[in-house]
C-alpha cells in the first residue's frame, strides 16, 4: 500500500476577505500568490512553506452565521508544525508582536500546543512533538 499522501493546501472561508487577508499576511509574513475571482467564489492564497498553500474563500452570497463554533460539525483547527518547544516560544513572542490573543503554550504528553483564533474565530495552533 502506498504512504498517504501530504496535505496541499487547506481553505477556510471567511467573512471579510479585506479584514482576513491582511491579518493572514502578517501571521504569515508573505503576501498572497494569488488572489482570483473564479465566479462563485473569490479566493486569495498564501506559500506558507514545505509546498503548503493556505487559501481564504469568500463567497459573495454566503451568509455568515457568526463565529466558528468547535461543538459544530466541519473543520475544528488547524495546526502548523513546529520543531520543538523553543519553536513555539518564537510563535509566542511573534503573535503577541503582531496583537494577536492566544491561550499560551499547553504541554501534553503527546506534544504542546500553542492556540489562537483568526478575525473569524477560526481556531489556529502551532504544534510540537514532545520533547
């Protein structure tokens, strides 16, 4: 049997595509490859390393429900990878630079996890193996 494949890329849809990109090219540090209308939808997309594309959807007739809701069935996070904890103190420092609330480093016995939200309360983390 062969390897599963490695995720691409992975799309959220946001509500504010004027609000989300910016805030996305500062976590990031790198703006966006591309941005297209493709008619039902318009999406901007960031290289966010390793061959990894993450892309942000809006959808003009969409209706926004409000915040994401993790007890809701879709999408609960996304998590980056990072090397190791000192890896994670970076993002710490990073995210509080750039205003960005977080819930601090949490250490579990199969890795720590350093969680935030993005504009739409959509749950982010950067993750570590354990040590």
């Amino acid at each position: 049997m062969r390897t599963f494949p490695a995720v691409t890329h992975v799309a959220v849809t946001v509500s504010d595509l004027d609000v989300s990109v910016p805030w996305y090219t500062r976590l990031f540090g790198a703006e966006a490859v591309l941005d297209e209308d493709t008619g039902p939808f318009r999406h901007v997309v960031f290289a966010i390393g390793g061959g990894q594309l993450f892309g942000l959807h809006k959808f003009p007739a969409g209706e926004w429900a409000g915040e994401f809701d993790p007890g809701r069935a879709g999408l609960d996070h996304v998590a980056f990878a990072c090397a190791d904890r000192t890896e994670l103190q970076h993002w710490v420092d990073r995210l509080a630079a750039l205003g960005i609330k977080h819930g601090g480093i949490v250490d579990a016995h199969y890795g720590s996890g350093l969680s935030f939200k993005d504009p739409d309360g959509i749950a982010l983390e950067f993750f570590a193996p354990p040590a």
